[in-house]
C-alpha cells in the first residue's frame, strides 16, 4: 500500500513539471531534420540568399548597361577644336 502511495504522489509530482502552452520539437542532436515549411529557419535563410543573390546579378546588370552607356556617349563625342 504504501509503494502504490509513493507512485501516486511521485506520478502527481512529476505531472505538474514542464512546459505549458505549445511544445517546441528540440533541434536533433545528429542529422539534418525535414524542413518545417515556411518559417524553418533554414527555408528562410535560403530565400534570404537567393534574394541577396537576385539583387547582386541585377545590380552587375545595371553597372554593366551604365558602363556600355558611358562607353558609346565618350566614342561618340567629338573632342573639341584644338586653338589655332
């Protein structure tokens, strides 16, 4: 009887401990866990790079055109007239 006592109150002791509201699953200790969707932290950092990436190409793009711009406007300028 006693033993049964000490499991109830150890069963009821332990029952109050731990965390309340949503549980988290903890990161793994080993090995790569499928993705959560779209707020995994890996799925967002992706995307971070991808649109870091996108920027940088558009960027080379647009000093590439503003070069070959600068380029055509100083071949086709004529210089002046030198003094006589």
């Amino acid at each position: 009887m006693r033993t049964v006592l000490v499991l109830l109150l150890s069963v009821s002791a332990l029952s109050a401990c731990g965390l309340r509201g949503d549980l988290v699953r903890p990161m793994p200790l080993w090995g790569d866990p499928p993705l959560d969707g779209p707020t995994d932290p890996r799925v967002i950092k992706a995307a971070e790079e991808a649109e870091a990436a996108e920027k940088e190409r558009q960027d080379a793009e647009r000093r590439a055109a503003d070069e070959k711009r600068r380029l055509e406007i100083e071949q086709g300028a004529t210089p002046p007239a030198a003094p006589q």
